[in-house]
C-alpha cells in the first residue's frame, strides 16, 4: 500500500466517521476493538474492502 492511497483512504474514512452521531460511532469502534483483538491485518482489510463495494 503507498502513503498516497493510505491518506486518501484516511480522509475518506473521517469523511464518513463525521457523519456518524455518538452512538454510531460507539458501536463501530466496539466493532473495530473486537476485530483488533481477534483477526490478523489482512483479514481485516480485506473485510473493510468488501465492506465499502
């Protein structure tokens, strides 16, 4: 992956996270905790990719 996509992708994501209300964002950072402590990098990429079709 290069910086170039990365940041983009960053914007992107705040982007959609400043759209988000309190309790969404909650519930996703929940979500993306419980992905942290239980799958491996490429696994979580590749569900936030088939995620964002």
């Amino acid at each position: 992956m290069n910086n170039k996509n990365s940041n983009m992708n960053m914007g992107e994501l705040m982007a959609m996270l400043s759209k988000m209300d309190k309790k969404e964002l909650e519930q996703g950072l929940n979500k993306v905790s419980q992905m942290l402590k239980s799958k491996d990098a490429n696994s979580i990429i590749n569900e936030i990719k088939n995620n964002n079709k």
